[in-house]
C-alpha cells in the first residue's frame, strides 16, 4: 500500500493512528463509503487505494492489518 509509506515518510502515521482509533466503531460504514466514492477517485488515479482501504475497513482484522501498517512496530 503506497499511501501508507507516503504517510509514514511525511510523518502522517500517528494523526492517521488517532483517526483509525476514532473512526473504528465506524470503520464498515467508511469502508462502503469509500468503495461507492472509488469510481470518482479513478479520476485521479486512486481507485485502487480506495478499494484497497475499502476492504480493509470492512473487518476488524482488516482495522487490525491497518493499525499494524501504521504503527512504529511494522517498520521496527
């Protein structure tokens, strides 16, 4: 997943963490969100980051995945 090294490299893990921690009770709603809003992120050439985040908000081990992405632990 590019974004996340993206975010990672501009220092964005930790508000994206904070975000994840908020969002979570939530996270399958904002997950069918972004798969009907993925046709529009074609655009711009995002499609697949927003299905990719899509399916992984769709289930806790997928918030889980997410959170260890994000986290300090992945990259040691």
């Amino acid at each position: 997943m590019d974004w996340v090294t993206q975010a990672r490299e501009r220092g964005y893990h930790d508000t994206l963490l904070s975000l994840l921690d908020v969002l979570e009770p939530f996270a399958p709603v904002v997950g069918q969100w972004l798969l009907v809003a993925a046709p529009v992120a074609g655009l711009f050439g995002q499609r697949q980051a927003f299905q990719d985040l899509s399916q992984l908000l769709d289930t806790p081990e997928g918030v889980r995945h997410l959170r260890h992405l994000l986290s300090d632990e992945h990259y040691g």
